[in-house]
C-alpha cells in the first residue's frame, strides 16, 4: 500500500482547543484479469489524537478527489470519517 499526504487542517473545536487533522489519500494495487487496478481509500490523523482510516473506497481517481475535496474542505476528524464516507456513497 501506498499512502500520500493530501493536506493538513487546523480549527478550534466548540472548547476553543486547537485541533489539527492530516489527511492521506491510500492507494492498493487489485488484480483485474490479467491487469491491476488501483482501489483508493483515505486515512485521516488527529496530531496527538486519534485516527481513522477506510481502505477500498473507490477505483475512481475522480471520486476520490471528490470525498477528499469534502473531508479536507468541511475539516472532518477521525471520529466522523466512517459516517462521512457512508453517506457519500
């Protein structure tokens, strides 16, 4: 597996605590007949705090920048990634 640091985010959550996520695009190589195919998922870290990752979202470069655009865009933490995700598909 591959993994790619898409970008980092910083806000203050409803304590004023600063709270930053990183964001990674994971890339697997699937075998597809006699050709392979690349299956992206995401993984997201809270610095000093959890994480959060899903493998085996989509084999859609398009898709995938899409989900990425909205997590990175709407500052989602590892604790809601799951629910994100399930509510894109």
């Amino acid at each position: 597996m591959m993994e790619m640091k898409i970008a980092s985010r910083s806000c203050a959550d409803d304590l004023g605590r600063q709270r930053t996520f990183h964001y990674y695009l994971t890339v697997d190589q699937i075998p597809v007949g006699q050709f392979c195919c690349e299956d992206y998922g995401v993984r997201i870290d809270e610095e000093d705090g959890d994480s959060a990752s899903v493998p085996s979202i989509t084999t859609s470069p398009v898709r995938i920048d899409e989900l990425m655009t909205l997590l990175v865009d709407n500052l989602v933490g590892p604790v809601s990634l799951e629910d994100v995700i399930d509510d894109w598909k």
